[in-house]
C-alpha cells in the first residue's frame, strides 16, 4: 500500500464518502444521488447512502452504460489523484469482460448507421419508395 493509503486508514466509512473518494463520482451529492437512485448495490441489495462499508465488501457500481462489480481493497478519507483512488479497489475479472462484450456490441449497433445525412437526391429516392410503398399498402378500400 502507498503512504497516503496507511495514513488515512479507518476500519469503516460511509458508502457515498468512499465512492467520492475512489473517484467514481465527482462530488458526494453525485454519489448520494446515484446511491438513492439504486446505481450501487451489495449482495445484490440497494444500498443506503450511510452503509458502512468495509475492506473486502463487494460492490455492484452503475455509471452510464457501465456496470462495474468491485472489491473494497482499502478505505480513504481523502480523495486523492486517480492513481492513488485506483488503489482503493479492484474491479473483477468477470466484471470487466462483460463491460468489454457489452461495449463491442454497443460498437457494432452504431456501424448500422450512415457515415452522412442524405443527399437531396437519395431523399427524393427515399420519399418516392415510401410513396410507393403506401400505395400498395393502403388500408382503405381496395
């Protein structure tokens, strides 16, 4: 462990201070907010925002579209430089292939789209198909 790390050790702190302090949210209001909206859960509970938590306790942690599951591996009073807050715990190897798979696929749904807004000309192509389209299948009398 770093120096800084050894110097703020404490036996228990609050959830939303920790998540603050390992840089997970910017600020604790952010923490607070995602914990009351049911964004962080242990033992696939939602947590409170006063949840003592502990080294060793595993968390469940939403940002986004990221779902990260990690293990407490030290505790901080003071939020530090992103190397230092990385120390504060560890994300499961389980956690970070599904995040990958996950960002692959939301990767290759994005390819479906045009590189370009239509042309005036493959508008005119798009309206005359949707035109003709709606002709032969109307739902009125035939």
């Amino acid at each position: 462990m770093s120096k800084s790390l050894e110097n703020d050790a404490v036996e228990t702190m609050r959830i939303d201070k920790w998540l603050w302090a390992a840089r997970f949210f910017k600020t604790r209001s952010i923490a607070k907010a995602a914990i009351e909206g049911g964004k962080v859960h242990h033992n696939n509970e939602r947590v409170k925002v006063s949840k003592e938590i502990r080294v060793g306790m595993e968390l469940i942690i939403q940002q986004g579209f990221d779902k990260k599951t990690v293990v407490v591996k030290a505790l901080s009073n003071t939020r530090g430089p992103a190397p230092v807050a990385q120390q504060l715990y560890e994300e499961t190897e389980v956690s970070i292939a599904r995040r990958e798979l996950i960002a692959s696929q939301r990767k290759l749904h994005n390819l479906a789209r045009p590189d370009h807004r239509p042309s005036k000309k493959d508008r005119r192509q798009i309206n005359r198909f949707k035109q003709d389209n709606d002709q032969h299948w109307s739902y009125g009398d035939e």
